[in-house]
C-alpha cells in the first residue's frame, strides 16, 4: 500500500479519482472554493468576487523571491 493510503486512511479520507487532479498555477485550479491562476486568486465573500494579483513573497524568502 503506498504512504498516501496509508495517511488517508487513518485521517478516514479517501481518494476520489473524479475529482482529484495535479494542476500547476500556470493551469489553473480551484481549492476550498479560491480560484488560482499564474500570479492571481479569487474567491467570493458576501457576493462580491475578490480578486489579488501580484507577485507572492514567501515568508523564508527575500523580497526578490532568494532566500
């Protein structure tokens, strides 16, 4: 059994394959109803669509992305 089943089970979670893909940011992809694209997200709050762009910092990293 690979580790992932191992850590999904135990949490009592389990893959569901029709909805479960790798995506990268220059794709796209929605998580816990933010959306992510290249350098921007968004998200709605009271009916309203946010949405933040720009370059994302982060924490152990210096303001040009080294660390």
């Amino acid at each position: 059994m690979l580790a992932t089943a191992f850590i999904l089970r135990d949490l009592k979670l389990k893959l569901e394959p029709n909805k479960t893909q790798l995506a990268s940011f220059a794709q796209g992809f929605e998580f816990l109803g933010v959306h992510f694209y290249r350098d921007m997200y968004s998200y709605l709050w009271r009916q309203k669509r946010v949405e933040v762009k720009g370059k994302f910092v982060r924490p152990w990293q210096g303001p040009d992305g080294y660390e």
